[in-house]
C-alpha cells in the first residue's frame, strides 16, 4: 500500500537532517576520531546524576505538576535572575521541557499562525527552519558572514523584515559558529524588534560556556525586550546532562500559559528524576561547570592555533564548543573535504551546509573532545591538506 | 590556580609547544614559567602516576596515624620533620582531630613496614603511639579513578 500520500505535505517535503546523512555514514567506519558531536565529552558529573538515583531509590516515579517541579522553577528563576538578570515568576512563567528544542516547538507553535514569518540568522542550529516549517510558518534565513565572526547585525535584520514577520529567533553563543553578541549589537537588534513587533525566541543554550571573560548578554536582560522574549535555556552543555533531556522557557505569563497548553497534551511533563538531579545542577554544580569551561578553553585555543596554522582560517570564537573554519583553501566543497577526510585520515567533522546554504565552504568541529584526541585529528587534517593540494 | 599548574596537574608529560597553544602564549613564556614554577619550589617534581597493583611485586603501601608530643618553640615541626627524613615516608602531613600525623609509608612487603613501624617509628622520642592501616585495595590514585567502568559511547555525529 502506498503510503506516501498519506503523510502530511508540509512533512513530507521537510529534508531530512544533513546531520543525520552524514552520521549514517560516519557510522560504518571504525576508529574514528569525531570532531562532529554536538555534546560534552565529559560524563555528567558524579553529584548530579547521585541525585538521580537518589530520585529513584526514593520512589520518585510519578508525574510532576505539567509546568515542572515547583522547587525546581524556584531554583531556575533565582538561577536566571543572577545570571542574566531577568526576574521571572516562578508560578506562571517558567516551564520544564524536555530540553531546550521541545521549548522551540511549543513556543513556535504557540506563535505561529500559517504564513507567518521567523527570521532565524544561519548557519544555525539544525532543527531551527524544520520547527518554523512543522509550525506552519515560513522561515527566513539571515546569512552571517565569517568577515563579520558570523554575527547576526541589525542592517541585516532589518533588510529581511516584512509585514508578515512575527517572531526572531537567536541562538548566541551560537551552534555551529561559536558566534556571539555584544551588549551594542544586541540592543540595536532589541530597537527593531520593538519597532517591527517582534517576538524573540533567545536560545543560549552555550551561555556559560564563553571564555576570556566575555560578558554574555541575554537580549532578554535589555530594556523593553522582556515583555516579549521567549527565554530558552536548559541542562544539556554546561551541565553536561544531554541525556536527561532537560530545559527551560521562560516567558510572560500569556506566552508560558499558551504553551503550557501544548506541553500539556503532548507531553505532559518532562521526566521526574531528570527534573531532581537539574535541581542538584542549579544548587551545586557551579565547580564543575566552571572546571569544565575552563577545559573547553584550553581546547579552544589549541584547535584555533592549529586550524591557523595549516592555513584554514577559523576566528577564535568566545562561546560555546564548536569552530568553523574555512575550508575553501584546500580546493574542495564543503562535503567533500568532510568525506574525504573521513574515509582517507578517519576524522569526522560536520560539513557547513548541514546548518544551512549559508555553511558552505566551512565545516563544524567540535573540540568538545579530550585534548590527545584534538591533537591526533589536528595532525592527520595536516596530512590530508597535505594531500588533497598535492 | 595558575592555568599552567592545571594543565601540569592534567598531564606533566605535556610539551612546551603544546602548552603554548593550549594556553596562548609563545613557547619561550611558557618555559620561562616553567623554570621559575620549579625555582620558586611550587612544582616540586613530576612523577608517573602507577596503578601499583599491577607492577609485579608491587608496593605495599600503609597509612600510619601518629600521635607526637609538641614542643616548645617549633611544635610539631622537629619530630614531623625527623619522620618525614625516613625514604620509607612517602607522604607527611599535620592532621587536625585525634592524631597529629598522618604518614604514608612504602615497602616492598609487609614486614619491611611492620619493622619500619615497630623499630624506627615507634621507638622515636615524643613518639606517644601509632595506629597502623594497610592498603587492601586501590579505587582511585591521584585523581585517576581505577574502576573498570564500561565507557558510554557517544554517537559520532550529533546536531
């Protein structure tokens, strides 16, 4: 039976994930050296996910209240408020989500009517256009540029608004360019969303992860921008707790309340024990976060040395675990530098383009990987230059 | 704590070279820093660290609780000191609660200590009394933690 009419149009046209493509085929190799992983390398630390089992050796197994914990959303708005400086109610304005892309549907879904635009700056993260298109809206790419450290610039914006336009999307520290904002370059952008009426969806997932003492600014924090900010944040990066799938949004009460009502029939709650040990996280894990942002920056600063070395240009990024230098030195595209080193010298990394058309000529390496593996990859990517030029 | 001393602590063994570009500084600074760490007597050496249960004829190690009597001018310094002087002492601290010292002793077996223990240690003046405690098993040594944990795996490639 043809099943192929029957699936949805809008999502039977969505393209798969390049990331998924690429995996398929890094997955039948053997003894690869991954620079294409958008996670921690380090385990959750001990304290955390003790407290885990801890939540289920107390028989805590049971459903939670839909907006999460309240002891939880306690500890996540006085987080917030000392870290970025936004005052939110932990009652009606913050809700639990499993991680921070459950948080992008629903606020997307809450938002969007058919038709509406959502800027979003590219490259991006890979589920940023799909969630907008599966929300019915049309999703509209802002191309940053590696001249300007892939930062997304108010005259930028500002050329791609239209009438239609309804919600902005940014991720600073920004997946997969390690892109971040200023203070000045944020409130430029905050002018014209209060100008064009619109919302912002701020996803900073990376936000302590940033590094030579940059400030990181939350355009949530910036006058006038709280009212009509989504706030997205969660467990995943610095706590290193991918696997709990666990994040946050706040919101004003109207926006939590709508998508409250998504979460609620979808998913219900996000799960018990992972909400236990995110409480653990927030009391107590600054230390290890602290020591593994600092690991990150050791890591950071060898694998730009290196990429500059051979000739690929990589600025040095201030925030989150990824670098994306420019490959268009080595005479090949994108996904042909990715493949060929992969299959000659066993390193994976991400092409470009798997974050949008924006990312070509560049691929994504993560140096969330121990240093002896960095340093091994770094040479064989000499050797494969090597080459590919001769 | 010095960024340097984090990345020695992480991995002695690491090179000038690599050093500089994990920390972004020249070669030169880093080894300028280096020699004024050692001179400056904060890093005092380096040393593998040894999973001793796996070296055939392996240490024997034991943790010795000593009780000492201070003394006027100086406390406990002179006696910890003349204890610590022993090559069978690989560590020597003053602990606070019931006993004064803590020393780490090695030997190549068990009676090499006991002797150690019973003839040296003991029988030292202002000695007041020691509690002996042998190493059965070792879960972590320096950091490094010993249990054979099955790895999780990361996926190679993820979003």
């Amino acid at each position: 039976m043809p099943l192929n009419k029957h699936i949805a149009h809008h999502v039977r046209d969505l393209p798969k994930s390049g990331i998924r493509e690429f995996f398929d085929i890094v997955a039948q190799e053997k003894e690869v050296i991954s620079l294409g992983v958008g996670e921690p390398d380090f385990d959750t630390p001990w304290h955390i996910r003790e407290a885990a089992i801890y939540s289920l050796e107390h028989g805590r197994t049971h459903y939670t209240s839909n907006l999460g914990l309240p002891e939880l959303r306690t500890s996540i708005c006085k987080y917030v408020h000392q870290h970025f400086g936004v005052a939110y109610d932990p009652r009606t304005e913050v809700i639990i989500t499993v991680g921070v892309s459950e948080a992008i549907d629903l606020a997307l879904r809450a938002m969007i009517n058919p038709g509406d635009e959502v800027l979003y700056h590219e490259p991006c993260y890979v589920s940023y256009a799909p969630s907008v298109t599966m929300a019915h809206g049309i999703a509209v790419a802002i191309p940053t540029r590696a001249e300007e450290n892939f930062r997304l610039t108010a005259e930028a914006l500002a050329e791609k608004i239209t009438p239609r336009s309804k919600v902005l999307m940014l991720n600073f520290p920004c997946n997969p360019t390690g892109a971040t904002q200023s203070r000045a370059e944020l409130e430029k952008i905050a002018r014209l969303c209060i100008d064009h009426d619109l919302i912002v969806l701020t996803d900073e997932i990376y936000s302590e992860l940033t590094y030579d003492g940059a400030e990181h600014v939350s355009i949530a924090s910036l006058p006038g921008m709280r009212e009509r900010c989504v706030f997205l944040h969660g467990f995943s990066k610095a706590f290193a707790m991918t696997g709990f799938r666990i994040g946050y949004a706040c919101a004003p009460a109207a926006l939590t309340d709508a998508m409250m009502k998504i979460h609620q029939y979808a998913i219900l709650c996000a799960n018990t024990m992972s909400q236990d040990a995110a409480i653990e996280a927030l009391e107590n894990g600054a230390r290890a976060v602290e020591a593994m942002r600092r690991e990150y920056e050791t890591r950071r600063n060898y694998i730009v040395a290196a990429f500059n070395e051979l000739g690929l240009e990589c600025f040095k990024p201030v925030g989150s675990f990824y670098i994306f230098p420019k490959i268009t030195n080595s005479g090949l595209t994108s996904r042909e530098f990715s493949l060929g080193l992969l299959e000659k010298k066993k390193v994976a990394c991400v092409p470009g383009p798997a974050f949008g058309a924006s990312g070509e000529g560049f691929v994504r390496c993560c140096y969330a990987t121990s240093l002896d593996q960095i340093k091994v990859a770094m040479e064989r990517i000499g050797e494969f230059l090597g080459e590919v030029k001769r | 704590m010095d960024p340097l001393i984090i990345l020695l602590r992480r991995n002695a063994r690491t090179s000038v070279e690599d050093l500089a570009k994990e920390l972004s500084l020249t070669p030169a600074v880093v080894a300028e820093r280096l020699t004024q760490l050692e001179a400056d007597g904060i890093v005092l050496g380096y040393q593998p660290i040894v999973d001793q249960q796996k070296v055939q004829a392996g240490l024997v190690t034991a943790v010795v609780e000593v009780r000492i009597t201070p003394e006027r001018g100086g406390g406990f310094d002179r006696l910890a000191g003349r204890i610590a002087n022993f090559a069978e002492v690989q560590s020597c601290y003053l602990i606070s609660g019931g006993y004064d010292l803590l020393v780490v002793v090695e030997g190549n077996t068990l009676q090499d200590i006991a002797a150690f223990i019973s003839e040296k240690l003991s029988t030292i003046k202002g000695v007041i009394s020691t509690a002996t405690r042998f190493r059965l098993k070792t879960y972590k040594e320096n950091g490094v933690s010993l249990l054979r944990e099955a790895k999780p795996q990361r996926l190679a490639v993820t979003p």
